[in-house]
C-alpha cells in the first residue's frame, strides 16, 4: 500500500508538471540503465508503436532528463543530459544569459562553459532550457547553479550546474511531442548506376537463321 502511495504521488507530480508545456505528452514507465559507467543511458517502456520518434525530449517531473537516440517497436534508448555527448540549449532564469549546459559524465553535475568572467551568474541561480535549436521545450527546469570555477589561467568560466531531474530515481517520465524535435529520416541515396531500357527479345517465328 506504501508503494502505491508513492507512486500515485509521482504520477500526480509528473501530470501537474505539464502545465509547463504547449505541447502534447506520454507517460513512459523506467525499463533499466546502462551497465556501462562511461554512458549515461536509460531505457523506458515506449516505442514506435506508441509514436515515439528519435530526438524526441525526455522529462521527470522536476527538469529535463535527456532525449530519445534509439527505438524499437515498444521500447527506447533514451541519452541522460549528463552523459558526456550530450549538450542543452540553456539560459539563467534571473536573467536571461544564454549558455550550453554540457554534460560531465556525472548524474548530479552539468558544466556550462565559455562564459567569460563578467558574466551576470551566481550560485543559487536556476537554469532553464532556452528553447533554441526547437527540441526541448523552452522555460523547463533543467538545474541549478552550485558552482562558479574559474583560476585565472582561463579566459573562460565553468560554471558547474545540478541537474534538476531526478536522474537516479525517477521512475515514471513523460515524452514530449514537439515536431521540432524529430529527427529528420535520412532519404534513400540515389543509384549509381544508371538503369537502361531494356530491349524485348525477338519473337519472330520466321527470322533467318544464319
């Protein structure tokens, strides 16, 4: 009964968390993770046959969790924004400075970089998706800023960023449909060879043979 509590709670989470969105949303149940350290993978659920499509964004109901890579007919690959490939458009809520939050390899750090050190940003400020580039959705929670490096050396800031998503724990994420978010399929690449047109043998009962 414990159990079912809680998870009626996180479902009443997520579903509240739409109110975020313009777009439309699916509820995709946690399969498994990657077994590999060096990737920052998660599995859920949902396929092709639901409508899932690659590039499509992933959220919990706290902040971004990554975005689709890999489906099958009822399951998906889904790559976590703190996996090392990955990089989201981002901007400081307070005021508006834009950034690429980039993951570290690490589920509780992103790092933003090149930002030069008279950059308005400090500790405590939330970072939100920007919206740019069109595949996730702009204004949703993607972390918060704990951390501010910068030696000197460096002409640049790296401002470390925990994520906002419940990246080890979440176990009911939503799907989100934004056309701008799909991947475009790759067109077939055309023949190289040309087809040449073909010459119906003869039929003529009555040619000479030679």
């Amino acid at each position: 009964m414990a159990a079912l509590m809680a998870e009626n709670a996180r479902l009443k989470e997520l579903l509240n968390s739409t109110e975020l969105l313009d777009d439309s949303a699916l509820v995709a149940e946690l399969l498994g993770v990657s077994e590999d350290p060096r990737r920052q993978e998660i599995r859920i659920h949902r396929g092709r046959a639901d409508g899932v499509f690659e590039g499509q964004p992933v959220l919990d109901a706290f902040g971004l969790v990554g975005t689709v890579i890999e489906i099958s007919e009822h399951t998906a690959r889904v790559l976590l924004i703190t996996d090392t490939s990955n990089a989201v458009p981002v901007q400081v809520n307070r005021n508006g400075v834009r950034g690429i939050a980039e993951g570290s390899g690490h589920l509780d750090e992103l790092y933003i970089r090149n930002l030069v050190p008279t950059t308005d940003i400090k500790e405590g400020d939330p970072i939100v998706s920007s919206g740019l580039g069109g595949r996730y959705p702009p204004g949703y929670p993607v972390g918060e800023v704990v951390r501010i490096e910068y030696d000197g050396a460096d002409s640049f800031l790296r401002v470390v960023v925990r994520p906002s998503a419940h990246l080890d724990r979440s176990q009911q994420l939503l799907l989100v449909f934004r056309a701008e978010a799909q991947i475009p399929s790759a067109a077939p690449a055309p023949s190289a060879t040309p087809t040449m047109p073909t010459t119906p043998a003869s039929t003529d009962k009555d040619a000479t043979q030679p």
